[in-house]
C-alpha cells in the first residue's frame, strides 16, 4: 500500500511518484481525528487495559507502515540491524517525522538489562488531554506505543511496548515514558553480533 | 443550547462559575467556581433564568434595532448570528457581559459593574474552551466536563485578569 | 465595536501547529483498518465512518469559530463558500472548490484539488465498496449541524473508485433556529 500522489491519476497506486513527506495538515486535524479514534475504541471495550490495547493495536499497524516509508525514502531501502541503532533510529528519525522532533530522552533501564525507555514531556497525543480519576493510569501514549513496536517489530527487533505517566518534579504535568522490553532473541542476537 | 457561565460579583473581578449546559440536556453543571457571596436560587434554577433572560433581550434587542428592516416577530427564535445581539448590561450591582457564537455556545461572565468591555476575556475563553475540552480525546460533547487543564488554565486566567 | 473581519484560510493555516500529513494520513489508514475488522461489512464501516466524521464535526466547528473570526452563519452560500476556502485550508491545507449550484441555492458542490486522506491508499478487491473518505462528509454535516444547518452530504466523485476527482454534494434540508429548551410549567 506504499506510495504516495497528489491529485494525479494512476491505473496503479505504485506507480505515484513517492512524496518526500513534507505536506502538514493542523495539529487539530490530527487531534480531533485522534480523539474520534479513541471515542470510537471506548465503544469496543469493557476496561481501561483493553482500551490501551486496542490504541496499540492502531499504532502498530502506522508504526509498520512508518518503517517501510522511511527506509524506502530516507535510506535507500537499508535498515537498522543492530540495537542501539535502531532505538536511535526510532529516537530521533521515526520522532522528528511524526512529531515534529527528537524525542526528549533515550535512556536505558537501570534494573534490566532488556529494557530501554523514551520520554517525552509532553507528547502530541497527550497535549490535549485530561483523564478522569476513574479512568486511572490510562495513557493515550498506547498509541504511540503501538508505532514504536510496529517499527521495532517490523526490523526484527521484537518487543513489548507499554506507555506510562511519570511525574515530573516542580512540574504540573506528568511525562509520559515508552518503555521498551526486548525479546529474549534479540538480546542474545545482540550478544551474538558482539 | 450549550451555555458557559462565569460569574463574578466580588469587588475583586474574580470570575466565580462556569457552567456548560449540553445539546439537548437541560442540567447545568458547575464547572469552576471562584466565590459567590451569596447563592439565591438552586443553579437549576439560575440556569433556566439566565437562559430565559438572554433568549427575551435577544430577542428584543432585535426588534429594537433601528438599522435593521428586517426584525422578525418578538419571541420567535432566531437562527444563530441573525439580527443584532447584545454584549452586556450593567445593574448598579453587576454587569453581565455575554458572548455568543454561531454553533449555539453562550459564555457569560457576572463581574463587578465597574467593569469595562469583556469581550477580549469572553473569546480568551472561548478559545481555552476550544482547546482543553473539544480537543480533549477523552471528552464527549453532551457529558459533563472533566478537565483539569481547562480548570488550571483558567484559574490562571482569572488570576491575571 | 465592528465585528473583525473573517481571516482567510492561509492566514490561519500559516500560523497554527501543524504536523506532518503522513501521520494523519496512516491514523486514519489505521482507523479505517480497525473499522474493516470490526464491522466486515463494507456498508456499516461507511455508515460508522460517516458517524465517527459527524462526530468529529460538531467539536471542529468550535475551533474553526474560535480561529476564523466568523461570527454568523446564516447564509448557506455564504457558508458553503467559507467551508471551501477557510475551513478545508484551516485544517487540511488544501482548498476546495464551490460549483455546479442548483436553481434555488440549497445545494452544491466541493470539489477537492488535493486529499491527504487517500496518501497510500488502495482499494483492495473486497472493498470496493468502500467510501474511504466518508469521514469527510460526516464533518461537514457535523459542523454545519452545529450552526443549525441541517444537510445531506453525498460523494458525487471519488478517485478512489476511479473518477477523476474528489467530488461531495452539500444539499441544505432546513435551518433549525435555537428554541427555548424549557417547558412553561418546568
């Protein structure tokens, strides 16, 4: 389904000529397209989980497409083979495509090994949001989740990817962190690589 | 109908509450209250007042326009940006400033009657309105509002005012 | 004090947040997907497509208000036109055009010159059926809703299904003035 146009006709949609991606459309187009398609999934589920899941779901299958786009346009069809550059790719060149910059921090987790986080202040699908109390931890963050694992999954990098408020301190609002747990193959194709 | 409500009788300009009433439903709701001295009437109450209120002077003030040819019956409802509308009234107690828009939203703020034009404030809030609760993804027209950003950016507000 | 003037489509669109297309465009894909698994059947993703546009419309007019400076609507030409200069640009970046008017001014057409929706996009063979863009006429039915315009909105062409451009027909049923929402006795 790769392949981009403007308003010109083609018998087949492969044989557009690929956009170099620089079109935008309003932040709130994006955000009231984004605010429906989580409407719509509170109308699918029984529990804040399954909500979360579902957003991640949708991510998933931008994050795939995100990966084939981006390798396609930006690195003559190469991709990332090795961890910690395929954590940057997603840090600074999946970010600043979608969002608009490099995400705010890239660390690795203290207690596993396995584990990595991005942060972000304040991420885009967050801008906007209040969630009730009885809505507990739920973070639209699952959606970005999704693109981060549809991305890592698509490289051969499988993971589980999960999204988390963090409070910040002398700051209103929390952050929100994607965290990022590897597959056990991958690390020990990692180890393997050397 | 969809109306905001912000009032403020203390000598300090404080705005005092914020009321959005939903398409279709008729109980107002209280979103933000500063410090109303005194409260005579249950909000149910007040809200049907204020709606009946504006609806009347509206409607008067319409026919009451000296530049218009077309001024319509008294009391039939008119469509939204028809004829003239009014921006405030002052009593020697308080002033009631009010913005209208086309999509039926009504923001009123009941300050001290010293107070000069409102409207800068009203689409200030409007536009606060617009940004933590319409786009809020978590929020669904016609249910009540939930928002603390839309509260802390308004306190805000209102402190700075 | 005079009403401001109503600020053009480009003004506001050269001075609001923007982001790229192509992460609107694969969230709608993604959406459209969920909807195609959910529901099967290609007439109730158009319907519920339509549905979740309408009820994308009736929150956007408050922005689109709020940042055009519009402070009537009660001339459907007069909206029909600001829909395609102010509002397709505010939100989208891309414009629209107004035509083929019918005698009595209650019906007309958009015809879009661009549509970052369909970026990507494909029918595959089981759907073609699909109005993959019917979120669109479900905005515009929202939003004019909201300023008591109570429409019908139809796609007359859609590239997607070969024509050769992307084209919905706005037909105003009837204009719907506030009412006193209380009884007497209440």
């Amino acid at each position: 389904m790769i392949g981009v146009g403007k308003m010109k006709q083609y018998t087949n949609v492969l044989d557009k000529p690929l956009s170099k991606g620089k079109q935008e459309v309003s932040l709130s187009a994006f955000a009231f397209l984004f605010s429906e398609l989580v409407q719509y999934n509170q109308t699918q589920v029984d529990n804040i989980a399954e909500l979360e899941r579902r957003l991640e779901d949708a991510g998933y299958a931008v994050g795939a497409r995100v990966l084939e786009l981006l390798c396609h346009r930006d690195k003559g069809n190469r991709r990332e083979t090795r961890l910690l550059g395929i954590l940057s790719f997603v840090h600074s060149t999946v970010w600043k495509v979608l969002f608009g910059k490099v995400a705010d921090s890239l660390e690795k987790g203290t207690e596993h090994e396995d584990e990595y986080m991005i942060s972000e202040k304040e991420l885009l699908v967050n801008r906007f949001i209040s969630v009730p109390k009885d809505m507990g931890t739920f973070n639209c963050g699952a959606f970005v989740a999704g693109i981060v694992r549809g991305v890592l999954d698509s490289a051969g990098f499988p993971a589980v990817v999960t999204a988390h408020f963090v409070p910040m301190e002398g700051q209103q609002r929390p952050r929100t962190t994607i965290l990022i747990k590897f597959a056990e193959e991958v690390l020990r194709r990692e180890a393997r690589l050397g | 109908m969809r109306m905001f409500h912000v009032t403020s009788i203390s000598y300090k300009r404080l705005l005092q509450d914020l009321f959005e009433v939903s398409e279709g439903c008729s109980s107002l709701e209280v979103l933000r209250e500063w410090n109303r001295p005194l409260r005579t009437l249950s909000s149910q109450q007040d809200h049907k007042l204020m709606f009946g209120l504006l609806f009347s002077l509206k409607s008067f003030t319409a026919k009451m326009d000296p530049s218009s040819v077309e001024k319509g019956n008294l009391g039939v409802p008119q469509l939204p940006g028809q004829g003239c509308s009014f921006h405030s009234f002052s009593t020697n107690s308080y002033k009631l400033s009010l913005m209208e828009t086309p999509s039926g939203i009504k923001i009123i703020l009941v300050t001290n009657p010293k107070t000069g034009d409102l409207q800068e404030s009203l689409k200030h809030i409007y536009s606060l309105y617009v940004e933590y609760v319409v786009k809020n993804p978590l929020y669904s027209p016609g249910t009540q509002i939930r928002c603390e950003l839309l509260n802390t950016a308004l306190d805000q507000y209102v402190k700075n005012v | 004090m005079a009403p401001l003037a109503p600020r053009s489509g480009d003004a506001i669109f050269a001075n609001v947040e923007r982001v790229n297309a192509e992460l609107f465009t694969l969230t709608y894909g993604a959406m459209v997907r969920q909807l195609l698994t959910d529901l099967e059947e290609v007439e109730e993703v158009n319907k519920q497509l339509d549905q979740m546009g309408y009820n994308i419309g009736i929150r956007l007019i408050d922005e689109f208000l709020a940042k055009s400076n519009v402070s009537r609507c009660v001339d459907f030409k007069e909206s029909a036109d600001v829909i395609a200069k102010v509002g397709f640009k505010m939100f989208l970046g891309i414009t629209a055009t107004v035509t083929n008017w019918d005698a009595d001014g209650t019906s007309c057409s958009l015809v879009l010159e661009d549509n970052p929706l369909v970026d990507f996009v494909e029918l595959p063979d089981t759907c073609q059926g699909l109005y993959y863009c019917n979120v669109l006429s479900g905005v515009i039915r929202g939003a004019l809703e909201m300023v008591s315009m109570k429409t019908e909105v139809t796609w007359v062409r859609d590239m997607l299904r070969g024509d050769d451009a992307y084209e919905l027909r706005v037909k105003l049923l009837k204009q719907v003035p506030e009412e006193y929402p209380y009884k007497d006795d209440e």
